[in-house]
C-alpha cells in the first residue's frame, strides 16, 4: 500500500511539473506589458498614443513603443540639423513635419488652425501638452524604439531625433518580439 | 517512511498553490473580452468596429467599446440640441458629421455619394443598418463608454449623444483597465 | 493514518484537475499567434501589415490576416478580369486600385510620385517588394482570409484575385474566432 502512495505521489509530481510547463509558456505572452507600432503621424493619433501609453505606465504596465513610417515625425527635433543628405532625404526631411508641434490632425487640419485649435483647447482643460507627455513619458520609463528600416527609407538621422532615454533602433522582428510577450497590443 | 510520505504531501501542495497564484495572474489579462479603442470618425471604420464587436457578442464574447475624438460623431444624435455652448463647441459641432447618418467614407467620400452607395449596397446585400447594428449592440449587452477628455476638449454634452444602455463616461485609465483584462484588444 | 494519505492525495487530484482546465481554458486565448484585421488600402499600412507578419512568420508564430473593405486592392491581380459585373461593381473596379503595384500613400501621394519614391528607396535599400513579399507569406505559411461582405459590397469576384495558397472566404466571426485564439491582434 505504501509504495502505491509512493507512486501516486509521483505521479502527481509529474503532472504539476507539466503544468508548470504549460503555464510558463502561457506566461511568456502575457507580461503586464502594452506594446504599440506607431505608423501614422497625425496629431490626434500620436495623442491618442502617448494618452494610453502613460495612463497604462501610471497603472504600472510596461509600456514599449514602436516608432515606424510617419510617426517617426513626432520624435523630430526642430533644433537639431543632420549634414550630408542625400537629396531624397532632404526631400522627405521638408516635406515631413519636423517635430511634434508641427504635426497635422487627420480631420480638420485647416491649414494649421486645427491643430492650433486642439491645443489651445487641451490647454484650457488642463490637458499635458504633447512636449509634457513625451517628459513624462522618460520619467515613467515608456521605452521608445525607432524602425530603422523606416530611417534608411525616408533618410532621417539619428542626431536629428529628440533627447530620449534609451532611444532604441531596431527592426520589425524587435517589435513583434516586444509585442508577442506582452499581454496588450495596438497598432497606431 | 510515513512522515517522508507527508512531507512529500505537504511540499506538493506548496507546489499547487504557487501554480494557483500564477494562474489567477495570467487569468486576469485574458478575460474572454474584447476591448478597442475608436479614434476615428470614418463610416468605413465605424462599420469594421460595430461589425467585429458584434461577431464577439455573438460568440459570447464581452464587448467594450471606448469611443474617443473623432468616433464620438457617430454617437451624437441629430435630433437633440445641447444648450449654453461656446463659440469653439458651436464650432466642432458644426463641423463633424451630426450623427452615424452623417459620417463619411475614409476613401471615396464623393461628397457623400460614397456612403449613399455603400449604404445603399450593404442594404441590397442584407447588412444590418449603422441604426441597426447599434439597436442589436444594445441588446447582446456591448458596453460603450466616452472618452470624457475628448468630449470636454470637443465641447460635446451628454445630453447631444443617443440614448444606449449604461453610456458611461470616463478617462483613458478606465480604457487601459478594460483592455488591459481582456484577451483581445483593437485600436481603431 | 495511511488513510488520511490517501484523501489528502486525492484533495491533490482534484486540485490538479481544476488547474488544468482553468489552463486549457487560458491557453485558448493564446495561442502562438497573429491575427491582422486589414480594412485600409493605402501602401505604408499594407506594407506595415506585411513586414510585420513576415516577422512574426520568421520567428515561427502562425499568422492569419483577414483582408476586407479597402484592403481587398492589395489583392487583385491586374491580369485577370471578371465577367458579368453588374454597373456598380464596375464603378468600384475602377475608381479602387487594380492591384498592390497602384497601392496610393496614406500621405505624399503626391499623383503617385510619393509610391514610386519609396519603392525606388526599398529597393535601393535591400528592403523586399510587395510582390516579394506576399511570395515570402505564402511560403512561410502565412494564412489569408477574405472578406466575403466586403467582396460582395464591392461587388469583386474570386476569380480576380491573386493565386495564393488556400485563399479563404469567410466572414467577421471568422476573423473574430481566429484573433480571440491568438495571443496577438493588430487592426490595420
């Protein structure tokens, strides 16, 4: 009778060891994580990006973004001038916002008035404006990777992209490798 | 040998628990539900957005929708009149489509002769009515919350928005918190 | 006391038992997969859709795609021609795109100079061509579903579309059933 307990215990064993397999394979995709591939650059978008993004960091979901095509507008820095394009690259470089208060609404542009009129208005509802969030957004530990695949194309440098901790390049399998572990994911 | 017996037992138990915590953990982000987010105003996205969430609802799958810029159009209803409002709410009121009837297609708009051509279709086809899909939304229990930012920054009241069962009102956290407890999320 | 045992060996069953099928259950909602709802057309999303897909395809996650509304261009081949179109159906045939080769941007369209340029750029950076690429999804594996609505709203026939290994035609709770098992879900 005792060794029967004793091969039942080891049986039992074995079905927890396997259990335990099974739920840390489960586990793998489902870190407490949002990943997000930015692809569009208007303003609202971008907006609706950085809003979700930091509402999951303050709720301590790790928050991994993907910066690809026309997104890539928003992490611009005016300031910054990069030397020896190529004359595609400037091309896009003009023809592209350069930075986050140059960026266009998909809907109501206006020529700029739009845009003008949706800041205002953000500022009067004590909404963060988009140069706050992108600060709290470094502080909260929101990590940004660039598609440099997107960087080559439309010939952007990295010394002319905004001060951010980290900043990341990489291509689409770093995304859909952030994206497969995480438990929460968006395309932009 | 009994007390090594026991101790086995014991240990096994321990090993139960552990799996248990873990278990209810993963569990916790992948609650048969689905969440998405709605920036867009555009028919043909409204149309994707209503047509998955009720496939989900059918399915038994729960459903919430978090309506924000731009979709909040198709939950105005034409046939009410918010009073009190200032010059920029007067404004966005104006210039967004006034209703699900009104929205416009993000491709071949024609200045409406497109989504007269789709509506036109998806009735000869036997495709539920926008009206419809809503009325059938309701009742399979699909949740619709508003983005309130959005309806501040718009200068949208609830009293303009139709009626729908337990219409809520709420931030982008709440957004995060229900996609974040779903298996399935969409940001549309 | 050996009595004892086994009713504790048995409580350990039973527990065992209740862990497995919450996990089955868990595990449903996650498989090692990827489920795209395509409903734009423009070139840098269905670009996007497709990098992303071959990635996750190279690192062995399944991928099933459900193309529908304006997505559906990407899938017609320019060589074949439907007979017995009614005069709406011919309308929609015209004014959409003929084929992933006249795919328009989403932005700098610029009459189709904005395409030409970054299929210039990508091949001059290595990057694969659309036509490369949906080669590439077939072998890999990579699943494509068909929005049967939107071919009827559209009014497109089967046999206008690209040869590509088990095209399917199905509807929203198609796409619906395949993202809910998948650990992953991006709208495009």
């Amino acid at each position: 009778m005792e060794q029967e307990t004793l091969k039942q215990i080891d049986a039992l064993k074995a079905e927890i060891d396997g259990l335990k397999k099974r739920l840390t394979n489960v586990e793998g995709y489902n870190k407490d994580q949002l990943s997000i591939a930015l692809v569009s650059g208007d303003l609202d978008k971008i907006l609706a990006a950085m809003i979700i993004s930091l509402a999951a960091a303050a709720m301590d979901t790790g928050v991994k973004l993907f910066f690809s095509f026309w997104s890539i507008s928003a992490l611009r820095d005016p300031k910054k001038k990069a030397q020896g394009k190529d004359f595609m690259s400037k091309m896009f470089g003009m023809m592209l916002p350069n930075g986050r208060n140059k960026l266009k609404l998909s809907k109501l542009n206006m020529a700029g008035a739009g845009p003008a009129m949706i800041k205002g208005l953000m500022k009067k509802q004590g909404v963060l404006s988009l140069e706050e969030m992108f600060k709290q957004a470094a502080e909260l530990g929101i990590e940004i990777t660039v598609c440099e695949m997107s960087m080559n194309l439309m010939g952007f440098k990295r010394e002319e992209l905004i001060d951010y901790p980290n900043l990341r390049y990489a291509g689409a399998a770093t995304f859909v490798s952030d994206a497969g572990e995480s438990s929460f994911q968006l395309f932009i």
